[in-house]
C-alpha cells in the first residue's frame, strides 16, 4: 500500500486528488464564461454589459505570449517583488518584537498602543504625500507604503495572539520552575506562532495591494523605475486593454505565490498543526 | 489528628477577595484545613463556590488576603513545584509532543541529567500507557490521553502535593470512570499527597481518604468526612451501604448550600468572579 503510493508520480497523484481536480475545473469554467462573455458581441452582435468590454482571455493569452519577451515586462515582476519583499520584511523585523513587547509589558502597552491606534486607521495611500516629501528617493517612499500596510496587520496580530495564550499554560510552566524569560521564550512565542502567520499572510496580501497603488501613484519617474503597477497603468494609459487585464493577472499571481510561500513556511515551523 | 507532623499542607484563616473598594467580592472567607501527607483529600462544593480560587491559593496563583497557607511547614509564597496543579481543561503545551511536554519542567530547571531525565520519563509515559504516543501531539491524543499525559508531566517533577482542579471535567461518561479507576490504582500503588477538587460527589467518596465539603459563597469549610472505605478501592463499591450513606449525608448538605446560592443571586457573583479574573 505505501509501496505502491510512493511510486506513483507527484503529478497523477495530484490530479487524483478530488480539490485539486475542482479548483483546476472552477479556473477553467471561469475562463471559458468569460471568454464567451466579451466575445458575444462578435459572434451574437449583442454585447454582454461589464465583461463585453474586457479583453477575452484569448487576447488577453496572445499579449502575454508578446510581453513575455518583453524585459520590462519581467523587470517589472522583479521591481514589485523586491519592494514587497523588502517592506514586508522590515515590518516583520519591527512588527513582531513591537506586538510582543505591547503584549507583555503593560507600561509599554500604555504608552504606544494610543498612538498606534491612531495611526493605524490612517490608509498607507494617505501616507503616500508626506512619504514622498519625507524619503529622499521614490524608491523608499514606495517602500515605506508598502511597509505600513504590512506593519499594522502583523502588530495587531501578534499583540492580540499573544494576549490571547491561555493563562494555565503560563501558570503550568510557573509552577514546573520558569522565569519570566522562560514563559516568554517557551510559551509566549510558540503561542504566539500561529497568529504571526495570520498577521503575515494578510499583511503579504496588504502590502502588494499598497506597493501596485503606489507604483501607480508615482509613476514609472526616472528614480523609481516600473513595477507592475507602473506597468498596468501605462498600458492604460495607452489603450492597451489586455495588457491591463495581463498585468492584472500577474499580480494575482504574485499575491498567490507570496502568501503560498508563507502558508508553506508556517506549515514547516508549526508541525503540531500539521495533522489538519 | 492533632499531631501537625503530617500534615503536608495547612489552611489558616485564609481570606480572598476580589475586585476593588467599590465592588468588592469575597470569594473564600476564614478558610481553615488540612491535607494529610500520603492521602488524598477531596474538596467538593457546589457550583461556583470558589473552587477554583482555593485551587489558585493553594498552588500559589494567588496570595491570600488575610492568614497563611503552608506547605510542609513554610508558607506559600508563589507558584513553586512542590504544589503543581493538573488543571480542568487540558494545559499541555499544543506545540511540544507528549515526551517534550513530560520533560518540560525538569529541563526548565535543569535538575536531572539527561539520560536519567530520558529514563524517568519513559518509565513515566509508559505508567501512564502512552508509550506509543510518545511522540505526538497533544491535538492528536483523546481527552483522556490528554489527561493522562498531564498527570505524567506532573508526576515527573515529584510534587510534595498534587493539586487536582476537576481534572477528569469534560471527559465523556465512560472515559470519565476510566480515567477514575486507572487514577484510583496509581494513588494506591504509591503514596503521594493528593488534593482533589471536583463537582461530582460520587467521584470524591470514591477517591478520597479525607472529604471537604466547602460552603456556598463566601467559601468556607462547611464539613468535613472522614471515608474509610477499606482499600483498595473500586467504582463498585459506590453501590456498597455505607458509601452510599457518606453519599447521603454530602448530599444533604451540597444541596442545602446550592439552595442558599440559588436565594442569594449566586448568577451576579459568578459574573462578578469571572470578571476580575480577566484582569
């Protein structure tokens, strides 16, 4: 029975398996109502209102072929993922210990939980003005947006997951002998895994929502350089419309890939959720 | 009775309460007993009693308003091993498996050199029939596996007293007696002082050489039985004359203090209890 799991190839057992098989029909349904819905009027003269007027996704499938060879195109791809990737780490790097040091000591709490919840309604496009004025390159203004739509999430979360241990792990380890560094160590942390990658994976959604709008914001300027906001909005710009809708969907596929990765590395560090 | 010798642990006068000048709740008032050393001493009360607050005294959760509680002669003055709690829902670690969770005390402090840690634990685990879980985690035992394996993460650190706070709570009817029967063989094969805390009468006369029944709210000793049923014990013996007259007569008076906490608007109290814990 193992013997037999173990040879058969990743890939048949992979179609074999029953959500996989569902998600790939779902994708495929999706692209075949859409394509006939914006090319209804060509082919029943009548137009299909909203999606009559987006691409079809075999246009929209040609123009990736053509900008695939394009190296903006995956200069793009690299400068988006390298402003999410750095934003999004600094705030991890800052938003953990910052969440951690709120939940465990409460004149700390006292003192910087006012002012972050009143910074934290504020939108990251409603920083991008005073960013731009404050950070001497677009570069770091777009980076600095980009890490405040991470940072807010991840705080909330690991100050709330932290809170959120139960007390009898506190006083179970107490009782066996633990100093206070000990609890925070063997029982804060590890307790507060799961809700630091919560925080993560919607921050990592947050922040490419953030970096696209910024990109667009300040343009594809001389210092800056593309991304695939930049990108999505010249091709706007110059009525290319299933060069929108490629963009579009590139950065779908970036968000997916970013937050896979994390739920993959949250599923390495946390085995004792594995079995679900 | 009257020889403090052995006496493992002393309630004196013991008063807590709750919540500050303006709402003040007094849980446990003038609490006064005493646990033999090697027995098991049952504490039942009913519902909403403070409970839970003694258990917290008694471990060193929480310190005492007024009068002392000793532990072999010196005072409590913190949660230390020497009073350790298996607590009513499960308190196992959910990120370290059944060896890591038995071996986290005695790593923490650092007092058994690690082979011999390995052996006491195995030795441990397999008493309590968790050999072949040694290795999972706590999600993936049974409630009574889990319980189990708590009992096993207390027992390694060789507590002076084993505090119970309704450890077999939320267990199904049957792993419930289970659980009883296979925790009733380990307390007599060896001799350990036990307080156990619970709601369920049946569960108390079975078990306990000594049984505290504690007063409705503000919560005090309001009797105290001595159960001599022969030893070694069974759940069968429930059904015997005279456990069922030690049933009879803690009855009597559980049901007497529920009623006075039924008259006395016990629901405000309760919310009262619940709240301050949160701070």
């Amino acid at each position: 029975m193992v013997d037999k799991k173990a040879k058969t190839p990743a890939l048949v057992r992979l179609f074999r398996d029953q959500t996989f098989r569902r998600g790939v029909i779902a994708i495929l349904a999706f692209v075949v109502l859409w394509e006939i819905g914006s090319q209804f009027k060509s082919w029943f003269g009548v137009m299909v209102p909203f999606i009559g007027k987006i691409a079809p996704p075999t246009a929209v499938a040609v123009s990736w072929m053509e900008v695939g060879q394009w190296p903006g195109y995956w200069q793009s791809w690299y400068l988006s993922t390298g402003r999410v990737f750095l934003g999004f780490t600094v705030a991890m790097i800052i938003g953990i210990p910052f969440g951690l040091a709120m939940a465990v000591n409460k004149y700390f709490r006292g003192m910087f939980f006012p002012p972050f919840e009143i910074l934290r309604p504020i939108p990251p496009l409603a920083w991008v003005p005073a960013s731009i004025i404050f950070w001497p390159t677009t570069e770091l203004s777009i980076m600095f947006v980009t890490f405040l739509g991470a940072f807010y999430t991840i705080v909330i979360n690991v100050l709330g997951g932290a809170r959120s241990i139960d007390i009898q792990y506190l006083r179970a380890a107490q009782s066996m002998g633990a100093t206070q560094w000990d609890l925070f160590r063997k029982i804060i942390l590890p307790g507060t895994l799961p809700s630091i990658f919560i925080g993560a994976a919607v921050g990592m959604g947050i922040t490419w929502e953030v970096v696209l709008a910024g990109e667009m914001i300040s343009g594809g300027g001389q210092q800056g350089g593309g991304g695939l906001g930049f990108f999505i909005w010249s091709s706007y710009m110059g009525g290319v419309m299933d060069q929108v809708v490629v963009g579009m969907i590139s950065i779908g596929l970036a968000g997916y890939i970013s937050s896979s990765l994390i739920r993959y590395i949250g599923h390495l560090s946390m085995p004792w959720r594995r079995m679900f | 009775m009257t020889d403090a010798s052995d006496n493992m642990m002393e309630v004196r006068n013991v008063t807590k309460a709750f919540g500050d000048d303006w709402e003040k709740e007094t849980v446990v008032e003038n609490l006064s007993f005493s646990v033999k050393k090697d027995q098991l001493t049952a504490i039942v009360g009913p519902s909403g009693c403070g409970k839970s607050t003694v258990v917290n005294l008694l471990a060193g959760f929480e310190r005492p308003d007024e009068g002392q509680i000793l532990l072999n002669g010196k005072p409590v003055s913190g949660p230390s091993k020497d009073a350790l709690v298996v607590f009513q829902e499960t308190a196992l670690m959910p990120w370290l498996t059944t060896y890591q969770n038995v071996t986290f005390g005695p790593k923490l402090r650092g007092d058994m050199a690690p082979d011999a840690l390995k052996a006491a634990a195995d030795k441990i685990i397999d008493t309590v029939g968790l050999r072949e879980f040694r290795d999972k985690y706590p999600l993936q035992l049974s409630g009574g596996m889990q319980r189990r394996a708590e009992l096993a993460r207390a027992l390694i650190n060789q507590p002076q007293v084993m505090i119970m706070d309704e450890p077999f709570r939320g267990l199904d009817a049957m792993t419930r007696q289970l659980m009883q029967e296979f925790y009733l063989r380990l307390c007599e094969q060896e001799s350990r002082t036990n307080v156990f805390v619970t709601s369920e009468l049946e569960e108390a006369i079975i078990l306990a050489d000594s049984l505290i029944i504690l007063s409705n709210r503000p919560t005090s000793v309001r009797e105290f039985i001595q159960v001599d049923l022969q030893r070694p014990r069974n759940l069968e013996m429930l059904s015997s004359p005279e456990a069922y007259e030690y049933k009879r007569h803690a009855m009597e008076i559980l049901h007497e203090e529920a009623l006075k906490s039924f008259k006395g608007g016990a629901g405000n109290s309760d919310f009262l209890e619940a709240y301050s814990r949160q701070g």
